[in-house]
C-alpha cells in the first residue's frame, strides 16, 4: 500500500494574515489618531501653519508618494507569482519594489531635512505635529523595506514553501495599507497648500 499525498484546499485564512491585519488595524488607528490631531489643531490655530513657516511645497511630495503607490503594482505581481509557485519571479519583484521604496524613503528623508532646517517641531503645535507625522510614517515604510529584505532572503535561501507564500501575501498586505496611509499623510501634509 502506498502514501499519496492529498492536497485539500485551506478552509482558512491564515494565521500569519490575522496577524498582519490586527497590526495594521492598530496602525491605521494610530496614523488616524495623529491626522485628526493635525486637523483639531488646525482648527483651533490663529493661523496655520504658523507665521514664519512657508506652507509646504506640494509638486514633491505627490510626486514621491505617486512612486511609492507605483511600488505597489510588482508587489501585488510577487504575490500571484508565490501563489504560482514561481520563486524566482516572486523574489525579483519584491527587489524591484525595495529599489524604488528605498528611492521613496530617500527622498523623503532629504525632504524631512530640508523641512527641520526651515522649521523647528519645538516652537509650534504644527512643527510638533507635521514632523511626529512624516518621522511615524517614514518609520513604517522603513519597516516595509525590512520586511522586504527579510522575505527576499528567506526565499532565496529556503525556498517557496506553503509558509513562505503567506509570508509574501502578508508583505503585500502590509504594503497596500501603507500605500494607502501614504496618500492621507501626503494629503494631510499638505492640506495647507491645497
């Protein structure tokens, strides 16, 4: 008598998906909790942003985060490439993703600089809020980027295996909420000069 294998379907959704989804319902929450601080003090200031502070340049920022949203098309391809077992295809658009998130986070972090040498997050309720905003963002695209460098290697180095294809499914998860994080910070950052 023989062993087959029988491959039945998964009646559900992973546990590596749960968890991923409650830690990023936790951080829409948060990213929620500081925009509706941004507009509260909005509503409150005399003027905003204060005297002295050039409200920001709009053409950068959209631009950057219209890349980062672009990050998410070769993402969105590695997950269909894990589920088709297809490793090689999976891994090479996640590092096409990292190239450009990486590019993303650069500029970004050029664009952090030059914002803390016009203003100070000390003198104002708007630089506390503006930069506590960017600097909590920017945390979460660098921990993407990890996330990124992290399943690249495992799947280089142990392949695609049934839990490494959650693993990527998870990625993409993380990336579509940042994504979309991104375009309420950007418009959140910018709402003075809209």
């Amino acid at each position: 008598m023989s062993a087959t294998r029988i491959v039945r379907p998964r009646k559900s959704v992973p546990n590596g998906i749960w968890g991923m989804a409650l830690f990023l319902c936790a951080e829409v929450s948060l990213f929620g909790l500081l925009i509706g601080t941004y507009f509260y003090l909005d509503f409150i200031a005399r003027s905003w942003p204060p005297y002295g502070i050039k409200a920001p340049s709009v053409v950068l920022p959209l631009v950057a985060t219209a890349v980062l949203l672009a990050t998410l098309v070769p993402i969105r391809f590695a997950s269909r490439a894990a589920r088709a077992d297809r490793r090689g295809a999976a891994i090479t658009a996640i590092a096409i993703a990292l190239v450009i998130q990486g590019c993303y986070l650069a500029l970004q972090i050029l664009l952090f600089a030059h914002d803390l040498n016009q203003f100070s997050p000390q003198r104002s309720a708007y630089g506390s809020i503006y930069f506590t905003l960017l600097a909590v963002h920017h945390a979460h695209v660098l921990l993407g980027i990890l996330l990124d460098l992290a399943l690249i290697w495992m799947l280089a180095t142990r392949g695609l295996t049934e839990y490494w294809k959650v693993g990527v499914r998870v990625l993409a998860l993380y990336w579509y909420v940042v994504g979309g994080v991104a375009v309420f910070v950007v418009l959140t950052q910018l709402a003075p000069s809209l």
